[in-house]
C-alpha cells in the first residue's frame, strides 16, 4: 500500500506510527520522560537562533535606535517564525523526509527545487559572519581586549572552530543527539548567565523599556533602514523562509514516521540506516490517536522551549546591549558589537564581569556556528542521497562517505570567505538572503502539508499564517535587493 504526494518522486509507503514510548524506549511519557527524551530537535534550532540575531544585530539596531519601533519586530518574527516551524515539522513528522528532499514532490519536480534550495542555503550562509564572530568573542578572550578591525587573528580562531565543529560531529555516535546534548549545555549556560549578569547590572526601568518595546506597535525609528530591519527580522528566532533546513532533525531524533526512516550516524555510530525516500501512515482511528500524540509533542518542544528561548534569548543581551550604551555614551558600530558589551561592563565592574560576558558571547556565536556549519552539511548530503540513485551506488548506502568530505570543502571555502569582509555585514547579508526563503518556502509548504493524510493535515487559518510569513519577510527581502542595487523601497 503506498500514498502518492507529488510529483517526481516515489510514493510514500504505508505502515503505522510509532507509538512514543516505542521511539524513546520508555514505559509512559510523563513529564521527565518529554525532558529527558522528546525536547532536542528545538534546542539545536534555539542554539542556532541565540545567535547573530541576539548577540550581534538585535543589541546592534537597540544600541543604536532604541527598544521602541524595533522590538515588535522582534516579538512579529519570533511568533511567525514559530509557527512556520511548526509547519515545515509536521511534513517531517508525517513523512519521514527532510524539508529539502520533500521540496522534490513539488511540481515541476525535484530537478528544480531541490538543487536550488541546496544552493539557497548555502548561498545565505556560507559568508560565516557567524564564525568571524566568534573568532572576536575568543581572541578578545586570550588577549584581553577586543581586536582591531583589520586583524587577521580572529578570523583564524573561527577556521578553529570550524574544525572543533567537524571534531563534534565526527566522534558522535549520532550526529542529531551529539548536537542537542552540546546545546543543552550551551543554551542552558547562556540562559542562565545572562539572567544572572542582566539581574546584577540593568536596573529595572531598563527591564521594563525593553519589555515595552517588545509589546508597543511603534513606526520603526527615525534612521534606521529597512535592511537594518529586515536583517534582524531574518534573524530574529532562526532564519525566517529558510528554518526549513533545521526541522530535518525531527526525523533523527524519531519523531513520528521519522523513526521509520532512519538517521545519520556519526562516525562511531555504526553504519548510517538511512532510507531515500519516505513512509507514511494510513488514516485510521489508531493512527489518528497517535498523530494527536506526536504534534503535542512537536508544539511543547516549539511552543514551550524554542519561542520562549528566542524571547528570552533576544531580550536578555538587547538590554544588557542597552545598559552597556547607558554606561559608555557611546553606540555600538558594526565592527565592535561582537565585543561591545564585555568592553562597557568590564570598564565599569571590573575584569571579572568582562571575562564572563566574553564568554557568554562566545557561547552563544558558537553555537549558532555548530547548527549552522552541520546544517549546510546535513542538507546537502539529505538532498543528494534521496535525488541519485548513482550517489548512493558510489556511497554503498552510507551516507557518512558524502557527509564528512563535503563537510571538509565546506570548510575549506568558509574559511577563505571570512577573510573579506567584517562580520557583521556578512551576517546581515547572511540574514536578508534568508528572507528570501519566505518568498517560495510557504507555498511548497501549502502544497505538500495539504497533500498528507488527513489527520496530518493543516487547519485553514495555517495557511493564512504561511501567507503572513510572505508578507511581512517578503517585503524586506524585497527591500533589501532593492537598497543593494539602488535606492530601497522604505526608509524611515
């Protein structure tokens, strides 16, 4: 028995869901059991979105313009992006495929769609502002002051963190499982670290200035340019049109019919069980029953940790970013944010606190590094093993052997590119390219999800909220293409 869904690829075969307790290998899923066992998927995403939106471009934009007019921005693109992501992992759940190999069902076909989403990807974010970041955060670290704007040294610590990325994955026994344990550590640091300094050093009228701005529609302020905005949109949560190429990791971790298809191994994994094309479930009372289980699974992991954590991700550095101003009287520039806040508060509170703020910027940028760095990697190899039947001859069926030397040249390229610009302008080009996904990811959603078994199937005001993703990214990608061949469309 098979279920067709598309175009261009083979229909999905059908056979049960997995019941949760089968997956997680436990007796009953209580609310340990969903702790230990069923949240992951949404801190490898929350790892990479208390990135170079909270750390760099959102402290950037309320450093210099101030909470009002940019923080509804925030709070809009986090919801929307929530529920996007939500979309994009109900097609994994229900199938077993990865968004990439899924964008093939949808005519005129995976010829067109799924190399051109490979190259979406990896054009937004190959630029490695992200990494350059970082490299700051540490050199800053080793030497004690924040690095001149024309030293090379940072950018070599970045090429060493990419390959303490590489390091992660190769001795994971499970990639997906390598990249949630390293974010529970690092998201969970962060968090609790900026609580910790924000408690100690903003006063409360800047608390509620930043909650303020977060829930007061406002004209965005006088000055600031719609790729300014659109940058921090794009980045705000994950990557807007592109979140797409994180959901993928709900099938290793075996949600749904993700457990039927398989999961990428690292190298002390054992072969890579793996299978090319998707499963599906047929619709009937039992299968219905557990649908309703593993989506109250996916909206706790997205709803309870992943919009909470960008919340909070995001209005934890932008005050502590505004505190920082308030002390110096200075604004952060594009060259210096990455180390902006550890220079102001270890000025005012002494060494200690500017080590502990170096290191808390490391974390987060290095993180977003790990999710990024893997994820270009994950969805290259997803894409070629599902769309070549060549590939996979070549490969005897492991995708590890695609996998790891396309993660080396990856590597290889990204390092020569952080060598040309400063990293901030890389990430906000990196940003404004990922909203180009809300222009076309949408509707291939639209197609697909209204395709799945019935119970799987979105309700109608789901679509209305994909079509409100086009709008609002949309409109800034638009912008944004038209500030960089002339003039932009808005300015404020």
């Amino acid at each position: 028995m098979t279920h067709p869904l598309g175009v261009s690829r083979p229909d999905l075969e059908v056979t049960d869901l997995p019941t949760p307790e089968e997956v997680f290998k436990v007796s009953r899923i209580g609310f340990k059991e969903i702790v230990k066992y069923a949240v992951g998927p949404s801190l490898i995403a929350l790892g990479i979105s208390i990135g170079s939106g909270e750390w760099l471009l959102g402290p950037l934009n309320v450093g210099q313009y101030g909470f009002v007019g940019v923080g509804w921005v925030i709070v809009v693109s986090a919801l929307l992006q929530t529920f996007y992501n939500v979309e994009c992992s109900r097609y994994v759940i229900a199938t077993g495929e990865s968004p990439v190999v899924g964008w093939g069902r949808v005519p005129p076909g995976w010829p067109l769609w799924v190399p051109l989403s490979v190259l979406i990807v990896i054009f937004a974010f190959i630029a490695g502002g992200w990494a350059a970041s970082a490299g700051q955060g540490v050199y800053a670290l080793v030497h004690g002051v924040p690095p001149a704007a024309t030293d090379d040294e940072p950018r070599w610590w970045a090429v060493g963190l990419l390959v303490l990325v590489f390091l992660i994955t190769a001795f994971a026994r499970r990639i997906s499982r390598a990249l949630e344990l390293a974010n529970w550590v690092m998201v969970g640091s962060i968090l609790l670290a900026l609580v910790a300094v924000d408690l100690l050093v903003v006063p409360f009228d800047l608390w509620w200035e930043g909650i303020r701005g977060f829930l007061t529609p406002a004209a965005p302020p006088a000055g600031i340019t719609a790729t300014q905005l659109g940058a921090l949109a794009g980045f705000t949560a994950l990557a807007s049109g592109l979140n797409w190429y994180v959901m993928g990791h709900y099938r290793d971790k075996g949600y749904g019919m993700g457990h039927r298809v398989g999961y990428l191994a690292g190298l002390r994994g054992g072969r890579s069980r793996l299978l090319s094309s998707g499963v599906t479930f047929p619709d009937d009372d039992r299968n219905r029953g557990l649908w309703r289980r593993w989506y109250r699974l996916l909206m706790i992991d997205m709803w309870g940790v992943f919009f909470v954590g960008a919340i909070l991700g995001m209005l934890l550095p932008t005050i502590l970013m505004a505190q920082a101003v308030a002390l110096t009287g200075e604004k952060p520039t594009r060259a210096d944010v990455p180390t902006f806040v550890a220079s102001a508060l270890g000025g005012e509170y002494g060494r200690v606190v500017f080590y502990v703020a170096l290191a808390v910027g490391v974390l987060i940028l290095f993180s977003t590094q790990l999710g990024i760095f893997e994820a270009m990697v994950r969805v290259t190899t997803d894409a070629a093993n599902a769309s070549s039947p060549r590939l996979r001859a070549l490969i005897e069926g492991d995708p590890r052997r695609f996998y790891y030397p396309f993660m080396l040249v990856l590597l290889v390229v990204i390092s020569v590119v952080i060598f040309q610009s400063l990293p901030v302008g890389l990430v906000e080009w990196s940003a404004n390219m990922s909203n180009l996904g809300a222009l076309i990811y949408p509707f291939l959603l639209m197609y697909l999800n209204s395709r799945l078994p019935r119970p799987a199937r979105p309700r109608p005001w789901h679509y209305v909220i994909l079509v409100l993703n086009f709008l609002f990214f949309g409109f800034f990608f638009v912008n944004f293409i038209a500030d960089f061949v002339g003039d932009p469309l808005v300015t404020f």
